[in-house]
C-alpha cells in the first residue's frame, strides 16, 4: 500500500498529476479542441499562450466577476451539464484570479461527477494557471483520483494536502480515500487511516470516516470487528458517536453473517441511547429473522415434521411480510392440493398480501374462490378491502364493500367507520362524511381520534370553522384527548387561513390537557404570527422552545 506521505512534494512546488485513463465516452473540450484525452502526462502549455489558444490573459474584473456570477447561479440551480463546464472552465481560467478558485471547484465538481478522469487533468490546467487550489480543490481531487480508478494518484493528491498544511480540516478529503481504500477490500489500510494516521495530522474522523469503515468491514464479512468498533466509540464518549447510519450499517452486516443474537443486541444498544430506528433498520431486522424461520422449516422437513394449518399460516404470513407474495400463494396452493382447508385467517394472510402489492384483480380472484369454498368473509377480510379502496380513494368500491358487509349482517367497527370518515374527509366530501359519524354513534360505538382527526381536519380545509369548534368540543367531552400531530395539524390549517389567535388558543389548550409540543408545533405557531409580522409573538415562542430543551431543526 502506497502510504500518504510518500507522493507529497515540498508545498512551494507546482503539483501536477499524470493524466489518468479517460472515462469511457468521455470528450473533453479544454482549449478549443474536442478530444478523447490520452493516458499520459499532459504538455506543458507555451508561455506566450493561454489554454484556450493564442488569446492574451488580460484582466477584466468586471466581466470576470459575471462570468463567475452567472456559473454560481447556474452551478446551484443545477443547470451544467459537463461539456457546457468545460467550456465555462476554458473561458474563466482565461481572466481567473486567486479568488476565482471558488467558482472553479463548482465546475471541478461538473465535469468530476460523470468523468472523474478529466477532472483530475483539469487541475492540472489550474496549476498551471497560476491559481492556487485550497481544501476544498484537493477534496475534489482525492475524490476522482479515487473513482478514476487512480487511488495511486489519490494518495499523491493526499500526500500533497498533509504538506502544503491543509492535513487538519480535511477529513473530507480523507473519507473520500478512505472510500475508495474499503471498496478494494483494503479496509485494515483505511482502519490505520482513521485511528492512527489521521489523529496524527490532528485531523480528527468523523462519524462519516467510521460508516465507511463499518460498511468495508461489513462488506469483507468482519462484522464482529465493526461491532467491537462501534462499541469503541461509544466507550471513548467523545463528539463522534455512532448515528443511525452506524449501527444499520453493523446491524445488516450481523445479520447477512447470521449473527441474529448479536444484531438485535447491537438494535436495543441504539434504540438505548435514544437514536430511532428507520425504515432500514427494521427491514434488515425482519429479513434476517426471515432466513432464520427458512431455516427452521428446512429442519423440520428434513425430520418428518409435516405441517399443519398454523405452521403454513405462519410461514406464509412471514413471506407476505417480506413482499414475497407469489411464494406465499404457492404454499397455499400446495397446501390445498395435500387436501388442507385454509381458515379465514389464511386468505386474510393472502388478501393483506396482495393489498401490499395492489393486485386487485389477485385480491378478487382470491375473494371469488373463498366464497366457492363455503368461507364467507369476516369483519377482519372486510376491513382490509376497506381499507384497500379507502388508501386508492375509490369512494364508490368502498361504499360498495360496506353496503355488502351489512348485508351479510356484519356492522361495521370503529375502524371501519375511520376507513370511510377519512377518505371522504380527504377528498372534501364532508356532506358525506358527516352522515357516516351520525350513524356509528347512533350504533352505538364510540369515535375515537382516528375518527375525529380527519373529519376536523377536513371541515378545517373547507373553512367551517363553527364545525371544527363543535366537533373538537365534542370530542374532548367524549374524554378522547388528541395528541401533538392532531394539535399542530389544525393549528396548521388555522394559520394557513389567518386565524392566528385561534390556533394560539389551540396551542395554550394542548398545553393545558398535558400534550407536549415539539419543535413542529411551535415552527407552526411562529409561522403565522410572522406571516402577520407579529415579531415579538415569534421571539417569545422561540425563548420559550429553547427554555424547556427543544432545539430548532
């Protein structure tokens, strides 16, 4: 392995790179000339010449500081393509200045992000130019030196940062290496980097430098020393601790070497130290658990074990869960050959699945053959087609399925009344929400804040305002408290619609019935009372956030 420093040159010497291989189907159009550019160091540019040809470099400050407004502009608004860069990094390295470096990285950044390798010659056309690089430059150096395939050149860009004294604020620079060192499979080299190299230079790694290493040991099937790292950092205490990046990075790598035990150990640590598992987090977890169960089934085949209903539920509901649905209909399929009579509870299984996919015409096939076989569907079938059609706002599907439901002599639940309430709240059908509400309680049963919270919120779009208050009365006499997204939700609408006052008194009642404003709610508050340029308003919310420890986002 080359080592950092090994390439660095004294830091008053002009830093040239060798050409790296061109990217395939890469054409550059430095200097006025289209070209594929060749492996090979590059020549050196004549003294009486610049880079775009024979036109003398003159200063023209005005025109140099437009050109380089206009590439700013156009660089944030995403607006370059890479041929368009180059030509725009031929023109304004013709008037640059030292300052100019700054919009020079934006166009390093373009043309680096398809074709690493002619970025990397571009820089030396700027060393050439007389412009002096900074951190930022060589970040972007070390970056497609590395994605080049030139992690050589990488290290001599490195070597050149630790001399001209840049080696301090550059751990970007440095995860950018430390990336390309772990995707060779080098990650004991990278571990050296993080925990000693760099300390060394004073640059201290951040929780990004440890994710790459985890991710490189965990894709080197090390997972064991990325959790003995990651308890490392947590045991130093310092300012860089692992964040959810880390631990879904260890926990997925425990789980594909089939350590379960240590995974879900390593997922309470995290959820302990008080960081939210994502998406990601419980895919992973849930997969893992998956293979296991795989596992058990194999080994209960290999030993004469038949399975029964519950087993063939059990294993269906898992692969439903995985988004596996056709392996679960061929269970159940093979199931029924072997003379096995599902439950309800399996086309449930099934029916949830092909709600997950929206394969309706699956879901009624399956539906059609559940009533040919003498099972008629249960409160739970009927509340996931509900719901089904309720999530694709067809009302008329929805109505149907109720209608059908009470003829079978089945009343609907609460659930099945919020399914209903909700979608016709959220596509502003209040006259036929309403009617529903009235009905479930003349049936009897209770509204809860799922009920509630959409037809409130609906006649809150719809400007009713004599009926949020009605309906919000009556659901606090109902004992039924709602909770903070309720609260910033209507305090949302309320603000939207100018009646600041009102969603001030919403949030003085939130306090006083014990629910705990986040930093949501009050962003909602100082947004209207700044819409209406009652600053003192927004100053005293602000004050009184950071007083009970919430931190603004």
């Amino acid at each position: 392995m080359v080592s950092i420093g090994e390439h660095a040159r004294p830091p008053n010497s002009a830093f040239l790179l060798p050409n790296p291989s061109s990217c395939p189907g890469c054409v550059g159009a430095v200097g006025g000339e289209r070209h594929r550019r060749p492996l090979g160091p590059l020549p050196l540019p004549d003294s009486s010449r610049s880079i775009g040809g024979a036109m003398s470099r003159r200063a023209v400050p005005a025109g140099r500081r437009i050109l380089e407004q206009n590439i700013k502009a156009r660089y944030r608004a995403g607006a370059i393509g890479t041929d368009d860069a180059l030509h725009l990094f031929d023109e304004l390295l013709q008037v640059a200045w030292p300052s100019s470096i700054a919009t020079i990285n934006c166009l390093l950044i373009v043309v680096g992000r398809d074709c690493p390798a002619l970025a990397v010659s571009l820089f030396n056309h700027i060393a050439r130019a007389k412009v002096a690089p900074h951190n930022i430059t060589y970040g972007i150096l070390v970056d497609c030196c590395s994605r080049a395939g030139r992690l050589d050149l990488g290290f001599a860009a490195m070597g050149h940062i630790v001399k001209t004294g840049f080696a301090a604020g550059s751990v970007i620079s440095f995860s950018h290496l430390l990336r390309a060192v772990c995707a060779e499979k080098k990650t004991s080299y990278g571990m050296d980097i993080v925990l000693r190299i760099m300390p060394e230079l004073n640059c201290i790694p951040d929780v990004y430098s440890y994710s790459i290493l985890f991710k490189g040991l965990c894709n080197e099937k090390r997972s064991q020393e990325a959790l003995e790292l990651i308890h490392v950092m947590v045991e130093h205490g310092g300012s860089c601790q692992p964040n959810l990046v880390s631990y879904n990075t260890v926990i997925d790598g425990l789980l594909k070497e089939g350590e379960v035990g240590k995974a879900y150990s390593l997922f309470c640590e995290m959820v302990q130290s008080g960081i939210l598992a994502n998406i990601v987090t419980y895919n992973s977890i849930i997969s893992g658990m998956c293979k296991e169960v795989e596992r058990v089934f194999e080994h209960m085949s290999i030993n004469g074990v038949q399975p029964n209903m519950i087993t063939y539920n059990i294993q269906m509901d898992y692969l439903r869960k995985s988004g596996r649905c056709a392996e679960a209909r061929k269970i159940f399929d093979s199931m029924v050959s072997l003379g096995q009579k599902p439950y309800v509870t399996t086309y449930s299984i099934l029916l949830n699945g092909y709600v997950m996919e929206k394969s309706f015409h699956d879901m009624h096939c399956l539906l059609d053959l559940m009533v040919e076989n003498g099972i008629l569907p249960d409160h739970h079938v009927y509340n996931i087609l509900i719901s089904a059609y309720a999530k694709e706002e067809m009302a008329s599907e929805v109505m149907h399925i109720f209608t059908k439901m009470r003829q079978q002599g089945l009343n609907p639940s609460v659930a099945d009344y919020g399914a209903v309430i909700n979608l016709h709240s959220s596509i502003g059908r209040m006259d036929d929400a309403m009617p529903q509400f009235n009905q479930m309680i003349a049936e009897g049963l209770a509204p809860d804040i799922i009920v509630f919270n959409p037809l409130i919120s609906g006649f809150c779009t719809c400007g009713k305002w004599e009926k949020v208050h009605e309906l919000f009365s009556e659901m606090l006499n109902r004992g039924t408290y709602p909770d903070t997204v309720f609260f910033t939700t209507i305090m949302d609408r309320l603000c939207k619609n100018g009646r600041v006052m009102e969603a001030q008194d919403m949030f003085d009642l939130m306090v006083h019935v014990g629910v705990k404003p986040n930093v949501h709610t009050y962003a909602t508050l100082m947004h209207g009372y700044f819409f209406v340029r009652k600053m003192d308003e927004v100053r005293k919310l602000l004050g009184n956030m950071l007083s009970i420890g919430s931190k603004p986002d």
